[in-house]
C-alpha cells in the first residue's frame, strides 16, 4: 500500500487529480486504516470541485486519527 500510495502522491503533485482519486479509492478500499492516501484523496477531491466528497473523506481521517490537523501536515517532513 505504501507504494501505490506512492503512485497517488505523485499524480496529485503533477496535477493528475482524477488519477489521484482513482488510485486514492483503490487503496481505501484494500487498506482502509492507511490514512496518508485520505489526504491526497481529499486534496484532489477539491480540487475537482467535488467538496463534499472531499468533506467525507476528512470526516472519516478525522475518525481514524482525532489529531489530524493541516498544521501537522505542513510540519511534517515528508514533501
């Protein structure tokens, strides 16, 4: 799951957002407690004008991981 994940991130970064979804529910789907792909999923989703699949898809990272905040995402290391 990790490098199909990695697959996702690197469709979102070259603008791929209808990939990035694709492969985002993919993964969900087989690996459902990987949470790194919610927020590639979420960020493409948006991008797609599709907000409140978006929104869903942020409720339910927010479920698996509380402390989950766009703050965190920044300062990770991981660019």
């Amino acid at each position: 799951y990790i490098t199909l994940g990695g697959f996702a991130a690197a469709h979102f970064f070259a603008k791929r957002f209808e990939e990035t979804v694709r492969w985002g529910q993919r993964i969900i789907a087989e690996w459902p407690s990987y949470s790194v792909t919610r927020r590639y999923l979420a960020a493409a989703l948006a991008h797609l004008g599709r907000v409140d699949e978006a929104r869903e898809v942020i409720a339910e990272l927010l479920k698996r991981q509380p402390t989950a905040s766009l703050r965190r995402s920044r300062s990770a290391q991981y660019r």
